[in-house]
C-alpha cells in the first residue's frame, strides 16, 4: 500500500518535472564546480566507478546518473516520480548514455541482497522514513560497497527560516535530518567518513534574497547556486575557506546546512 507521504512526494515531484528542461541541466557543475562541496568530497572518497554497478537512488532529474555513466558505471536510475524517470531517460538519450531509469521504492527497494557495488542518494532520505531507507541501502549493497549520501540538517536557523520561506517548492513532509543520524549510520557500515557543508557560505543564500532580490518560491536556491557557479565561484571559495576554521569549533558542524557520508558496508 503506497503511504500518503509517498503520494504527496510523487504528485510534487511530477509537476516539478513537468517545468524541466533536460537540455538546462548542469551536469558537470553538479559535481565539479565550487558550489557543489557534497559531490566533490563524495568523489574524493568514492574511487573510480568504470564498471561497477550503481544505484542513484532518488535520482530526481537524472543528473547524478548521467555523470556518473559518463565516468564507465553502470547505472540504474530510481526514483519515485514517473515524472522525473521520464526526464531521466530524455537526459540519458541526449547525452548518448544508457541508463536503466526505473521507478523505485526508497523504502523497500526492488533488488536482491548483495546487489550493487555503490549506491548514491542525494537529497533523498529528508523526503523518506531515513532509517528505512538507509536499511535497504545496506541491504542491497554488497560486501565492501559504498553508500554514498548527502541531505540537508535541520539545526541551522538560517536555513529554517529559507525553508519556512520557500514553502512552495518543498513538501510538506521534508524532515531534514538530525546531526545524530550519523551514529545510526555508523550502527549499520563497517566504515564512516562524512564532513558537513555550508556555515559563513550561507551569506550567497542571503545575497539572493536580501540584494538580488530573488523570490525563494519563483527559483530554487539549491539549484541556483550550481546553475550560476562561475559568477559565485570566488566568493563562495572565499567563504569556504573561513568554513574551514569554523568546523574546527566544537559542535559547529552539525549547524551546517549540508551533511555528506560516505558509508562502506
């Protein structure tokens, strides 16, 4: 039986795909450019992907897996939306990629035990039953496989108040994580890294609003900063930089806006 959360979250995620062009998404930006610290530190733990199997589970547009099957993995693509599964397989076509594109269940996840060799969800585990979906995450993974996952904390009172702001272009149910959930990771994997992302950096949220004058419900912040990086790319590697000595004072971190984790089974 489908829950309403999952409902809600598939009708809202259908009409954002609705609005997308797959030809606007940055791919590279995504992963490379300055404004995306979660992937660039996922990628420095992660190793090389040619030819091991990989879920982007919560796919979402389909960045994720294109980058990916362009770095020799094979993908399979899963997310909840038909919608956005749709944009995926459009997005994988016009970069001449395969990617198996497939509806999915974050919380019970239609694969065997033992199957993948990494499994990648970003922006995931806020939309669902987190514990659930970090079980099957294990469960699916093979020996010595990597869960690599990044999502929003919800400590940051800056970032609580964009959230309250920006209500249109969130669900309802988004429940961003607690800094404690990295315990129930490490209860599960047999080896943790993470860092957390986004302090003083948070100033370029304040300049969309306060400056630029940029309505939180007419564009998405998130995807504004990796959209527009090369404009932003000296102040927030400026700001990144005082984020490093901040991370050095207790407790700190879990006031960040992002955590990133790199779980090996």
């Amino acid at each position: 039986m489908v829950s309403a959360r999952l409902e809600t979250e598939e009708s809202f995620h259908d009409r954002w795909a609705s609005e997308l062009n797959h030809e606007s998404i940055s791919i590279r930006a995504a992963f490379e450019g300055s404004t995306s610290p979660e992937n660039r530190f996922i990628l420095r733990h992660l190793g090389d992907v040619n030819g091991k199997l990989l879920l982007d589970l919560g796919c979402g547009a389909g960045e994720n897996s294109i980058y990916f099957a362009g770095k020799g993995a094979n993908c399979v693509a899963g997310d909840w939306s038909s919608g956005m599964i749709r944009i995926t397989q459009r997005l994988a076509e016009s970069h001449c990629l395969h990617v198996d594109a497939r509806r999915l269940n974050a919380m019970e996840i239609d694969f065997p035990d033992d199957t993948f060799d990494v499994v990648y969800a970003s922006n995931l585990l806020h939309h669902v039953e987190p514990r659930r979906a970090l079980r099957e995450i294990h469960r699916i993974l093979k020996k010595g496989g990597k869960a690599c996952i990044w999502d929003p904390l919800r400590h940051n009172p800056v970032i609580n108040i964009y959230r309250r702001i920006a209500s249109e272009v969130r669900t309802k149910d988004e429940r961003p994580l607690s800094f404690l959930f990295i315990g129930e990771v490490r209860n599960l994997f047999s080896h943790v890294v993470y860092d957390t992302f986004w302090l003083s950096t948070l100033w370029i949220f304040l300049k969309f609003y306060f400056i630029e004058k940029v309505d939180p419900n007419k564009e998405r912040y998130w995807k504004k900063i990796i959209n527009e990086e090369p404009r932003l790319r000296n102040i927030y590697n400026r700001l990144e930089k005082l984020d490093h000595l901040l991370k050095r004072i207790p407790l700190m971190k879990r006031f960040a806006w992002n955590i990133a984790i790199i779980a090996t089974k």
